[in-house]
C-alpha cells in the first residue's frame, strides 16, 4: 500500500537486465504507483521506449534535446515530481557519473535535481562490480543517502557466476516497499554514533592508528537518519569518508578528543551506538618535534586512555539505549557478553574481525547481535549497511 498514489521516476540504464525494468514498471504500477520512464541512449538497445510507454502508459524520457510533450524544463520538472527514484539496472557507468555529479543526458541531469530517496539496484559483471573504483562510487552514493538494492549472487549474462545479478522484480519492489514503509520511526529522538578509528600522536608527524574506516559506523549513522533521527556522528582520525547530508557531524583525531565530544553530545541522546575502535593506549609524550632517528632503540611508553563506552554505560538515563561493539579475534561470544555486562550495554554488536570480509576496512560485516537479556541473534556475511538495518530493528524493537 505504501507505493499506492506514488510517482516513481525508473531510471533504466543499458545492461541486459534492462528487460527486467519492464516487469519492475509492471509491478509498480499494479501496487497503484504511477512510474514515469528515464531511459539512457544505451538501454534503448536493450528494450524499446515504447514497450516502457505501453507498461506506465506515460511518456517515456530518453533525449534532453527532443521537442518536449508537455513539461516546461523536462528535466527539472520529472525531479520536482518524484515521490521516490529507481535506478534499475544501475550499470558501473551510471554509479560512476552520479557519484560524480556528471550531468550529460536525461537521467544523470534529472538525479542531480532529485530531492526525493533514490533507490539503486547495481548490475554488471562481477568483476567490474568489485572494482575498488566501482565499490568506491556505490559507497559515495550510499554515504549520499541513496539506499542500494544489493546484487544477487549467481549466472552473469557475461557467462560467468558471481555477485551482481539484478535481484528478481518482485524482491526490488519488496525492498522498495519495506524501506518507504518503515517511515520515520526514529522521528524526534536524537540518535549519537561514533565511528572510525582514533589516531594516538607520537609526535608531529606520526600516530598509533588502526585500520577502521568508518564505513560500519557511517552505515549506522545513514540509517538512524533515514528513519529521521537527529543524528550526531563522531568520527575518529582514521576516517576519510565523506560528511553524509542531513548528518551533524563532529570530526576528532585522539580518544581523548572524541571522548569530549561524545560525552557533551550524549547527554540528551536517546540512542548511543558507539561503532569506533577507540585506541585502548596513547604515546604517555607527545614529542614536541619530530623524532629523528638514531642507532638506538625507541621504547614508547603508552599510558591507557579512559573508556568512553565504560563512562556512559556508569551514567545511561533509564530511557537511553546504550549500544557498543566488539573487535574480537578469539572467543567472540564470550568476550562481547563480558563487555556487554562491564560497560552496562543494552546491546552488543560482536564483530568476528577474523573474517577476510568483515571487520575493519572491508563492505561487509559479519556480526551477532547480543541482548541484555541474553538473547543472541546470529547474521551471516552482510553489507555494513544490512548489518546497520538489523542493529536499528533490535533497537527500535528495545524501545518498543
Ligand atoms: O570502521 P570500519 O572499517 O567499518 O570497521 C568497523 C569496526 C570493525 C571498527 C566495527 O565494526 C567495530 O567492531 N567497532 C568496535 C571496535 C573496537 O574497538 O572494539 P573493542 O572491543 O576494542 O571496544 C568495545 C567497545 O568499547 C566499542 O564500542 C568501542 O567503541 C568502545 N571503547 C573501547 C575503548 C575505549 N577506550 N573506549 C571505548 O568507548
């Protein structure tokens, strides 16, 4: 029911699977939506404008510089209109002009005006999908609020198998659906997030880092406000991500630094997520200059750093919802229910970092979900935004 009356603008670019955009604008239209076509130059190879124009029974967009049927400045108009955008199949090709905001035919100039939430379902050959540039480009636009419709896994029309099928029609407008449907259900509550890794100094030039890029954090940070939350994120040294829009976000380098602005920032939060790997240990001196170097070994000597989660599980408010991680490499299960005891934790998110996909600096996260009450929820191999959907389900069940 909730596409009911929607305006869907379906951005259909040219890879093979154009020909399921067509059962998309089919199924579209029968939960009531009425779904206006973009169609690039490439994908009317693949399927006609006019097989699109019988499906929606709209005019079908294709070309900035035809005579327009009746909107003013076409592009601009088809923007304003949308309810909500679908870009299916999003070929490498289109990820890479909107990350970039390139603008040069009728969909990429209509994306840059879009105001409303635009849906992406990626679909090329394996290869090209885990190109570190393409992951980089789909990673920009998520961290845009652009939600992904991940890839299936399986035969690739290239002959091949692999991750970057286009789901099945039916589980897009699922997808679709139950995204629009979960509403703002975060509306009113401020929500603080911590991500990245910090960043100890030795001296000018150099630090004691970690490897965390801030895209588990980030995820979460992305959907508290895509269900409309006020969202603080407080990112450590190591992050190198964009600011997402709509998203306040405080920029620290120590733990010390992040500390501060995490405590200040809690005070009125509702929900604390904390997905930093905070440095246990700092340089006890911070050399003024930098230090050169001699024959001699160098001893560091590093005094511990206070326990941000610790403190705000001593002062958590009845009503706030504490949630920590755990970076674990050997009993995961028992050291995550350990910290989720000592730090006063509603929720613990423990990470396997042992996995060559999950952990620090990957896409994907392999993680189980643990409760105060005992209960442990157990997720395979996901995208950190999947895993983030997931952690903001348990704690929207909490609240309940
Ligand atoms: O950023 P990515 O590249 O996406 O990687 C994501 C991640 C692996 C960093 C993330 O999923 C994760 O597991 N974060 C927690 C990492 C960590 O430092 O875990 P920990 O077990 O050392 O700490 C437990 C909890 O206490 C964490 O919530 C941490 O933020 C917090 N902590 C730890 C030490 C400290 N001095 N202060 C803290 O607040």
């Amino acid at each position: 029911m909730v596409l009911e009356g929607k305006k869907i603008l379906l951005g259909v670019t040219g890879g093979i699977a154009a020909y399921k955009a067509v059962e998309i604008a089919s199924r579209l239209r029968k939960k009531g939506a009425e779904v206006h076509v973009v169609m690039t130059r490439e994908a009317a190879r693949f399927v006609t404008p006019l097989t699109f124009r019988e499906i929606t029974g709209q005019p079908v967009s294709l070309d900035m510089w035809e005579e327009p049927a009746h909107w003013n400045v076409e592009h601009i108009a088809l923007a304003r209109m949308a309810d909500v955008c679908l870009i299916a199949p999003a070929t490498a090709n289109i990820i890479a002009k909107a990350a970039a905001g390139i603008a040069d035919d009728m969909l990429t100039t209509t994306l840059l005006a879009v105001k409303a939430p635009i849906f992406f379902a990626p679909a090329m050959n394996s290869a090209m999908y885990e190109n570190p540039v393409t992951q980089e480009n789909m990673a920009k636009l998520q961290a845009r609020g652009w939600h992904k419709i991940e890839p299936a896994t399986g035969h690739l029309a290239c002959g091949g198998s692999g991750v970057g099928r286009l789901p099945e029609p039916a589980d897009i407008v699922r997808e679709m659906e139950e995204t629009q449907a979960r509403g703002k259900t975060l509306a009113g509550k401020k929500v603080l997030v911590t991500a990245g890794g910090t960043l100890e100094a030795i001296d000018p030039v150099r630090f004691i880092g970690n490897r965390s890029s801030g895209k588990m954090g980030y995820a979460v940070a992305q959907e508290a406000a895509q269900r409309g939350a006020e969202v603080v994120l407080v990112a450590g040294g190591t992050v190198a991500l964009a600011d997402p829009p709509g998203i306040r976000v405080l920029h620290t380098e120590s733990a010390l630094a992040m500390r501060e602005a995490v405590l200040q920032e809690a005070a009125d939060a509702a929900v604390v997520i904390k997905a930093a790997a905070v440095a246990d240990y700092r340089p006890k001196e911070r050399a003024k200059q930098k230090i050169k170097k001699n024959d001699a070994e160098l001893t560091l000597v590093l005094e511990k750093n206070p326990d941000i989660l610790m403190e705000l599980g001593a002062r958590k408010r009845e009503t706030q919802i504490l949630v920590g991680f755990a970076a674990e490499t050997q009993n995961l299960l028992a050291y995550a229910q350990e910290k989720l005891k000592k730090k006063n934790l509603d929720l613990i998110v423990a990470n396997d970092v042992t996995c060559p996909d999950a952990g620090f600096n990957t896409e994907t996260n392999l993680v189980k979900i643990i409760g105060r009450d005992g209960s442990i929820k157990e997720l395979p191999l996901l995208s950190k935004q999947k895993v983030a959907k997931t952690i903001l389900d348990a704690i929207e069940s909490l609240q309940k």
